[in-house]
C-alpha cells in the first residue's frame, strides 16, 4: 500500500496546473520528454531517472480514467492497480529503451501512436498523427572581414566540409553580430535533418578606424596653436574626407562628433564618428617658431599647474 512519502505530485512533475486542459498536458510532457531523453543525454543517470518520472505521470494525467482517481483519491488512487498495472503501461526503464531503434519509435510507441504518418519534416507535430524526434543541431562559426568589407557589404564563399556556399554579408557588419544560414548545420542523427549554421561577425583591425561599443571612432593630432586658437581640418571618414571644424581651446583626449559620417545602419542612413583630438608637440622646430615660442613662454600668464600648490600628503 503506498505511503504519503510515495506519491508523486504527477502534475509538479509535468510543470502544470491541476486545471490543466489535456493537450496543455500533452505539450508539456513532449517538450521535457525531448529535454530528458536518455538518447538525448547518454550516461546521465539524472535525465534517465527524470525522463522515468515525466512517462509515468503522463500516463496518469493523460488517460482521462486513471487522471479521473488520481484527482479524488490522492495517494491511494492506484491500489486497485497494486497487484495487476495496466499490459499498456508506458513507465519506461532502460530495459525499454533498447527495444527501439532511434527515438521517433520510442516516443510513438511510448503515446500509443505507432500509427503515426510515416512523411516527417522534423521536429514535434500536432494533433492527427504525433511524431517526434531529436532536434537538428545548430552549428557555430566566425567569419573574418575586413573593415571595408564589413561597411560596405560583401559576398563570401564558405567551404562547409564537401560543399561550398555563397554567404551575403549586408553593409553594416559589426563585430559579434551574427548571420543566420538556415539548413547548413549539422544533421539529426534520427531524421538527417539538418539545423542552421551561425556565423559570427569578426572585423579585423583598421589601421586608423575603430569600434568603442556601438561607436565608429578615430583619432586626429593637432598643432599646439592649433588647439589654442581653432582649426579648419581635413577627417578620413569611411565616405572619404570631410572638413571639421575645431573649436579654440580644445583639450587633448577631447572628442568632436562628426554626424551621419559613421558606421552604416541596418535601418539606412549612418550613424556618428567619434574623432578623438591628440595635441601633438613639435619634435624639431625652425628659427622662427623658436622665436615664437619663446615669447608665449616670456609673456604667458597661464599657469596649468597652479592647483599642485594646494597637494599635500
């Protein structure tokens, strides 16, 4: 006779409500059914012992009888059972599993439907014929592209083992978006029904160009006068050059926005270029900037370090 310690709570074990419709029940054990499969999961002793659990309550839940005692008499809705179980019974031990030969067998055999139509595109069917079988896995892959290619869009040839692919890559590639090729993973090995192929986007590094987050950025030198009293400066971008103009008394690491002049955008139009200004210090000077720059020294009032004076450990 069974204890309260050995009834199960079938419809905790399937993850639905007590008010749970049968096709609500039926939806919840294929989908933990595929999860738990020991095929599915081979030498996991939890999935094997999981997957035991989920038949049995879906035996009970699904037969609208046996739900019928299970919802009145509790944990003794089964003693008329005690003696004699059901010849049907779909409680599954390893013993079971060998009697078939790939899971689309199992899972009929297991809902009573070995009926089931024979013409199967993949995955889990609805009512009128239910079938079953181990999704096609999904494969991962990168793809390396040059910053040009990546801006401007490109067609790529892709050798997949013995076959060969035309991949289109669109304009506004960044670096860790992703490419869905659907039907060039791998195959099931119960139905050679092949998953899809991902390729991740790689950008190779651009001698001036790059990406700080979503920003397209760059860096520009200046003149010391430069930055002192404004410019007029000519900016790569990836449309080529544009004039930018900079303000007086621009500081180094500073940053100017060039609008509509950065990295395509999926939606159309551009985004912004990030220029970083770098105050770049003459190495060699000639008589008449020596002379220059020894006046500003002699007769400058700016001090940029007069806050040090107040440090103090």
């Amino acid at each position: 006779m069974p204890t309260a310690t050995d009834f199960k709570d079938y419809y905790a074990v399937l993850g639905v409500d007590k008010k749970a419709t049968p096709a609500e029940i039926k939806r919840a054990y294929r989908k933990l059914a595929r999860q738990y499969h020991p095929d599915l999961n081979p030498g996991d002793k939890g999935s094997e012992d999981k997957f035991k659990e989920l038949s049995e309550a879906n035996e009970i839940l699904s037969d609208v009888e046996k739900r019928q005692k299970y919802d009145q008499f509790g944990q003794s809705w089964n003693q008329p059972y005690s003696k004699a179980p059901p010849s049907n019974s779909t409680k599954a031990t390893s013993e079971d599993f060998n009697r078939y030969s790939d899971f689309d067998s199992f899972i009929e055999d297991l809902l009573g439907r070995s009926g089931a139509r024979s013409s199967r595109s993949g995955g889990f069917g609805d009512e009128g014929g239910f079938y079953a079988q181990a999704p096609a896995p999904d494969t991962e892959a990168a793809i390396a592209l040059t910053f040009s290619e990546a801006f401007h869009g490109v067609q790529k040839r892709l050798k997949l083992d013995d076959e060969t692919i035309n991949v289109r890559i669109p304009a506004g590639a960044k670096p860790g978006s992703r490419i869905r090729l659907k039907g060039k993973g791998q195959p099931s090995p119960f139905s050679q029904q092949r998953g899809d192929l991902y390729l991740t986007i790689e950008v190779l590094a651009h001698s001036f160009f790059r990406f700080e987050k979503n920003n397209l950025v760059c860096n520009v030198p200046l003149r010391p006068d430069e930055a002192v009293l404004g410019a007029q400066i000519s900016v790569p971008t990836p449309n080529g050059s544009v004039t930018m103009t900079v303000p007086k008394g621009v500081q180094a690491g500073q940053s100017l926005r060039l609008r509509g002049k950065g990295w395509k955008l999926k939606k159309g139009g551009q985004g912004d270029l990030l220029v970083k200004l770098q105050i770049v210090i003459p190495q060699a000077l000639g008589p008449i900037e020596q002379e220059y720059y020894e006046k500003i020294q002699a007769n400058t009032s700016f001090n940029p370090r007069v806050e040090l004076k107040e440090i103090k450990l």
